[in-house]
C-alpha cells in the first residue's frame, strides 16, 4: 500500500475516476473478445480480466465497508493482487501454449511453468523469513514483485522465441507485446519503491494508470484486429532482422 | 542492489516492448496508400520524412478524432519524441544510430499522414451524411 495514501482513510475523485476507468477496460476486453469470437481461443486472458473485474468490485466493497487504512483492506488488496498476479502469470503460459502449439511442446511448457511458479513461492518465502517476524503479510507482498519480474522476463523470453520461430499472427503479437509493456512498467516500479522509498507520492497517480495499460492494449487487440491479420515479424524487432 | 538491477532490466525491457509495440502499430499502415487529395495537402507522395511529422500532426488536430485511433495516435506522437530524444542526444555519441532513428521518424510520420487520411474521410462521410439529411 502506498504510504501516502494510507495517511487518509479515503480515496480522491482522481483515484476513483481511474479504478471505475480500470474496470471499464477490463469488461470491456472480455465483451471486445465475445463480439468478436476469441473468448474461447483466449480463454485464459479472458477469465484473468473477469477475475479482475470481480476482484475490483470486491476492493470496492471492501473499501466502502471498512476504509481505505483499515487493515481488511490492506491485507485484501495484497491477497487478491498475488492471486491476480498468478493467474495473470497462467494467462502468460496460455499464450507460450498458442506459440510453441504447432511444436507440440504444450506439455513441456505446462511442467515449466509450474516448477517456476513454486520456485518463486519458496525464493520469496526464503527471503521473508530472514527479514521479517509479520511472515505472512511480507510474503505477499515479496511474492507479487517477484513474480512481476519472472512474469517480465518470461514474456522477453516468449518474444524472444515469437521473432527466431518468425511469428506472424498480429494479435497474438499484440497481446504479448502489451503483457510485456504491463510486467515491465509494474517490475520497473516495485523496484523504484525498493529504491526510493520516499518517492511515495506519485505511486497512487502513477500506479492506476499503469493498471489501465493491459486491459486498454488488449481491448484494443481484441476488437480492432482480425484474427487472420498477419506481419511481418523483421519489421518489429528493435535491431533489424 | 537487487532492486537497482530489477529496475534497470525493466527499464531497458519497458523500452524495448514499447518500440516493438510502436512498430506492430505503424506496420499495419505501412502498407496503407494515402489518397491522392493528401499527397497533395500535406506534400508527401511516396516517402514520408521525419520532419513531416509536426505538420502532419497540426492537420490531424484539426480534423475530428476518431475514437478508434486516439490511442493509437498518442502512442506514436509518444514514440516519435522519443526518437527525436534518441536523435538529439545519443545519435552524436553513437552515429550509426542515425539511419534507423531516421528511418523509424519517417514511419512516424506516414503513420500519422495516414491517420490524417482516415480522419479526413470520416469528416467527408460526416459531411455527406449531413447535407443527406
């Protein structure tokens, strides 16, 4: 929770403008996809903007009951982002699942991504418990920006392996890329708290309108792009293939 | 010391998603040809340049928007101060980046002379729709 934030017990017109806008998006991506016909092909990204969806209506409720400093929604808001932040890592493994499918490595990739996911489990346990006596709240919060950072680097990897196989469908492309963008700019700021700890007031500007980057992007990719669009893939890599 | 490695990982990756992003949304017009009325307004007939870009921009501002490439638009204007950042202070140390930042501004810029196109087509259709009614 931001330290700013939490010296009042209630959110400013500017914070609820962007959380109800955040939420919009994030229907909005799930009714982009069903009017389009790739709710099925990209379920998993799907059930991740529902479950976000359902979890910021559950902050909301949260919020209105007990206040913005109580400790119900303290430990609510770090419990439902780390399940947030797993499934948006599952989300992840569903689209190396569109990459590597033609390959037939689906199974590989599964059993990968699940040894990763407990490895970061049992890193972050490892470090609370050197560090902390509240064990269980830390490790929440441990784990969350440990798993932003494995999420970042597992979608380099996967844009990585999407330019060498010459990947050409645009909205897989997109998705990835944006997914990319979100875990960079979220990693990147968990890491400048570490950093500065007394940068604490821009983070209840700069982190909602970060949260609206994916579900904007991925809208966007939904509704606007068919899904038999294709480029070239040399025209997107930084150095030129 | 975890942190600052953290942050600068993220840094270099936020900025290479945000050039590969840039890019899938200027391919798409990449192979988009520009009407002949806006060859003609705005100068450019094949090849955009770099430095049609603020012009190409002041036009589109006077169109109406379309809701569908607002976004788009931003993120492009965003790309193209970020090349011109690169171009004015790292081009000197590293001039072999002067070809592509130079390359990538003129796609800026037909991205932009193309969003011009459509906007100028949704204000014609807009027109017509008017003087039908």
């Amino acid at each position: 929770m931001d330290q700013g934030a939490e010296e009042k017990n209630v959110l400013g017109p500017f914070e609820y403008v962007v959380w109800f806008l955040g939420i919009i998006l994030e229907a909005a991506v799930v009714v982009c996809a069903i009017i389009k016909g790739s709710f099925r092909r990209y379920l998993a990204l799907n059930l991740y903007m529902l479950a976000s969806v359902l979890v910021s209506l559950g902050r909301f409720k949260t919020l209105t009951d007990y206040g913005f400093t109580s400790s119900e929604y303290v430990y609510f808001y770090y419990y439902s982002d780390l399940l947030l932040t797993i499934g948006l890592y599952f989300a992840l493994m569903s689209l190396y699942a569109h990459v590597f499918k033609e390959m037939g490595e689906g199974r590989y990739v599964r059993f990968g991504s699940l040894l990763l996911l407990l490895g970061t489990a049992v890193f972050s346990f490892g470090i609370v418990q050197q560090s902390s006596d509240r064990i269980l709240s830390r490790f929440v919060v441990e784990v969350s920006q440990n798993l932003y950072f494995v999420g970042l680097v597992l979608t380099y990897v996967l844009w990585g392996a999407m330019l060498k196989l010459r990947e050409t469908r645009t909205m897989l492309i997109q998705l990835v890329l944006s997914l990319g963008l979100y875990f960079s700019v979220f990693a990147a700021s968990y890491a400048l708290r570490n950093l500065f700890p007394s940068l604490h007031g821009i983070w209840p500007f700069l982190t909602p309108i970060s949260g609206c980057l994916l579900p904007l992007t991925w809208a966007y990719a939904f509704i606007r792009l068919h899904e038999n669009a294709r480029l070239a893939p040399g025209r997107l890599a930084v150095v030129p293939r | 010391m975890m942190a600052a490695i953290i942050f600068a990982f993220s840094t270099a990756a936020l900025l290479q998603f945000f050039v590969s992003y840039c890019r899938s949304l200027i391919a798409a017009s990449a192979r988009t040809s520009l009407s002949p009325e806006v060859q003609d307004v705005i100068g450019i007939k094949q090849a955009a340049s770099g430095e049609d870009f603020a012009r190409v921009m002041q036009y589109l501002h006077l169109c109406p928007e379309r809701r569908e490439d607002r976004n788009r638009v931003q993120a492009i204007a965003t790309y193209f101060r970020l090349l011109s950042f690169l171009r004015s202070a790292i081009v000197p140390i590293v001039p072999s980046l002067r070809a592509w930042t130079e390359h990538e501004r003129s796609q800026c810029a037909y991205f932009a002379a193309v969003a011009l196109d459509r906007r100028i087509a949704l204000s014609r259709d807009m027109l017509a729709e008017q003087m039908t009614a």
